[in-house]
C-alpha cells in the first residue's frame, strides 16, 4: 500500500514539475531574456531545465525528510536488498530444520511412550523398594542405637587409653629412672671391685699399726680421745662447768687405770690450753672451764659435745696432758638417708649357695669397709658403735633375705634415725635385686 502511494505521488509530483517547467519555460520566452551571452530561446532552455531540476531537488529532499522509510529504502536499498537475500535463505534454512524438528518431534513422542510404560515399571518397582527402605528406616535405627552405644563404649575406652597412656609414659620415665641407676650402680659396684682389695690391705695395715701400738711403750698416744660427753641444746652456764668438772674427774680415773702417775705431788692428768683459747686469759682449769662454758652459750642452738684430748705421747708412770675441746655435735645423717651400699652374690664362684656365715661375715665386712668410711667422711667421731649398730636379729634375716634371691642384690645402709657427730650409728639394712648382673 505504501508504495503505491509513493508510485502515485510520485506521477502527481512530475507532472506539476513538468507543468511547472513549461509555464516557467513560456513566460521566459516571451520576456526574451539573456543569460551568459545565449540567444533567448536557449535562455528559456537553461532556465527551464534549473528551474526543473530545483523543484525535483525540493520536491526529493521534503520526501526524504518527512518519509522515514522512503529515506531509509533511498539510503539502504542495497543492504536491504542483500539482506533480504540473506533472510530468504535463512527462512528456507529454518523451513528444512523445522521438517527436522517435526520428524524429532514424533520420535520423541514415541519415546515419551516408551518411558511412560519403563516409568510405569520404575514405579512398581518403587513401590516395592519403599517397603524395603521401611524395613532398612528400622534396621537404620537400630544401627543408630547401636552406634550411640558403641560410641559411648569408645569413648571410655579413649578415657581408659589416656589414662593408660599417662601411666605408660610414666613407667617409661620410671624406667628410664631405673635404667640410670642401675647403669650407675653397675658402675659404683666395678669400682666398689677395684676398691676391695685396697680397703682389704688397708684394713690389715690397720689391724697390724694397731697391734704394734698396743705392744708399744705408750699408754696414750698424741690426739687420742679418751672421754667424749653430750650436752643439751641451750645448757645453762652451771651445767656446763659441772659437765667440765665431769669430764675431768672422769679422764682422771681412766689415767690412773692406765698406769699414769702424779709427779711432784700433782694430779695424775694436767690441762692444757684446747685449740682457740685467748692467750690473754689464766691457765688455770677455772679460767678454762669459764671459757668452754662462754662457747657453749654462743653456740646454744644445737647439742654441744666436751671431749678429753691428749696432747702428747705419754709413757706409763708420768701425768697425762689433756684439753678439753667444746664444739657442735652436728647433724651427719638424716633418717632414712643411705649411709653406704654394697652389692653380694648370694652364690660363690662355683655356682653354690653361700651360708649364713660367708654372708654375715660379708655384712660385718660392709660395714667396715664402706659404712665406717662414709661416716668418717661426714665428720663422724669414732665410737664404740662407729661401724654402725645393727642387732643380730636384723643381721640374720638380712642375710636369709640374700639367700631367697637367684640373683645378686644390692645392700643399703640406711640411717634409722638422725644421726650426729657423736653418733651412735644406728642403721637398718635393705636388700634390693639387681637386674642383667
């Protein structure tokens, strides 16, 4: 519709031009005018023409402005043809894959069949495994209960394996514990070895220096101890001077019972100066007892010990020089602290069951050897029971304990009580076995 009325606008259009030219053209005419030296009717010719093509110039010009398609088809005919061209072939491309699509179209029908009937089975099939996972819902939850329980039953048994763990690694720390001691105890007992036959040859050097010096001249020998008496802690100053008076009267009967002598109508012992006294103050035995007394206060807070020393060799028939020396009688072992240990074979060389004998001879040669040095080197004063005072009942059922066992053992030496310098030793003994020996 629209291009014919183009078409016919276009024919009214040109005839009012051509009806236009030709007035123009007449009325030119008749005026016989000139233009550019041309006759007039060739004026009227070149005038007609200009003015024809001006009024198709406007005439094209207010349709391409006021028809947006007529502009469009003046401005893009050729794409618009081309693209007409294009868009013929792709109708006649999407006609072939629509006949395509129709022929898909039945085979998915038939297939849409097919899987309604396959459906129809899935569902009877469904069905049934409903029934199943009913049954599986059940066993599901018995598996759960099942699992809550096992779970509470693992978690104990974490708790127990935690605990079981801490215990381990402290049984590994114990006896890793073990094992030092035993590598150090295993060492001590090849020195303790090597040491024997030294203590043993010192011991004989000893019995034999001894024997000599009872056979000797002498009845006192040059720092020999001959009384040793215990004060309380914080004795009052008169204690003291009647323990020193003691002490002295005491010395003087066992000089008299050694064969010492007065000399010049004097007392069988004289005092002497003890180590520390002011050379500024009397000799005499009060200024001295005064003296020990003063130490004795200034040194209250422990027990205090008064020993009778000789100062000089003394053969028998002459006076004995002594002092008497005041000094702490301090702590050397702790209860329960270990004095010396020693390690016994219960069999001998040969394989056999050592007796009771063999081994309490070997006990008596432990405590010689190895306890009496120990307290020496505390700073222990040697005293009747300087060995250490252990009852035969205790001696016997230590050697009976070594008999029972198939391996060798190691024997401590225990303080059974807090011991001092002036002792006594009071020990108890224990066996313990050694392991890989």
């Amino acid at each position: 519709m629209g291009t014919a009325l183009l078409v016919i606008g276009l024919m009214v259009v040109c005839g009012a031009i051509a009806y236009t030219g030709d007035l123009l053209g007449r009325r030119l005419g008749k005026r016989r005018l000139s233009i550019f030296g041309l006759r007039p009717k060739h004026t009227a010719i070149v005038l007609t023409i200009i003015t024809g093509v001006v009024i198709a110039g406007v005439t094209f010009g207010a349709a391409m402005a006021a028809v947006p398609w007529f502009r469009r088809a003046v401005t893009e005919g050729e794409e618009l043809a081309n693209e007409n061209r294009h868009l013929s072939e792709d109708n006649r491309l999407l006609a072939n894959e629509n006949r395509n699509r129709v022929v898909q179209s039945r085979e998915l029908e038939s297939e849409i069949k097919q899987l309604g009937a396959e459906n129809a089975d899935l569902a009877a099939q469904g069905r049934k495994l409903a029934a199943v996972n009913g049954r599986l819902v059940e066993e599901q939850d018995d598996l759960r209960r099942r699992t809550s329980e096992l779970r509470r039953q693992n978690d104990q048994l974490r708790l127990a394996g935690k605990k079981l763990g801490q215990e381990n690694v402290s049984l590994k720390r114990r006896g890793l514990k073990l094992a030092a001691e035993y590598t150090e105890l295993a060492n001590k007992y090849g020195v303790l070895r090597q040491d024997l036959a030294r203590v043993e040859a010192m011991v004989r050097d000893q019995a034999g220096y001894v024997e000599r010096v009872n056979r000797g001249p002498y009845a006192f020998l040059r720092g020999e101890r001959i009384w040793l008496q215990v004060i309380p802690e914080n004795p009052p100053t008169g204690v003291v001077r009647s323990t020193v008076e003691n002490v002295r009267w005491n010395v003087e009967q066992m000089a008299r019972d050694r064969g010492a002598r007065p000399k010049g109508g004097k007392s069988v012992i004289y005092q002497v100066p003890p180590p520390g006294y002011p050379a500024q103050l009397s000799l005499n035995p009060t200024s001295i007892s005064e003296w020990l007394a003063l130490q004795a206060r200034k040194s209250s807070r422990t027990q205090l010990l008064l020993e009778a020393v000789v100062e000089d060799n003394i053969r028998p028939g002459y006076p004995v020089p002594i002092y008497i020396n005041c000094q702490e009688n301090e702590l050397v072992f702790r209860q329960g602290e270990v004095v010396a240990l020693s390690i016994v074979n219960p069999r001998d060389e040969r394989g056999r069951m050592r007796s009771v004998e063999q081994l309490h001879r070997e006990i008596r040669f432990f405590l010689q050897s190895r306890v009496g040095p120990a307290a020496a080197q505390r700073g222990m004063m040697r005293s009747e029971n300087y060995l250490g005072e252990l009852s035969p009942e205790r001696a016997l059922r230590i050697c009976g304990e070594i008999q029972t066992s198939t391996q060798p053992v190691i024997v401590l030496a225990r303080a059974r009580q807090e011991i001092r310098r002036a002792g006594p030793l009071h020990l108890d003994l224990e066996a313990k076995p050694v392991e890989g020996l």
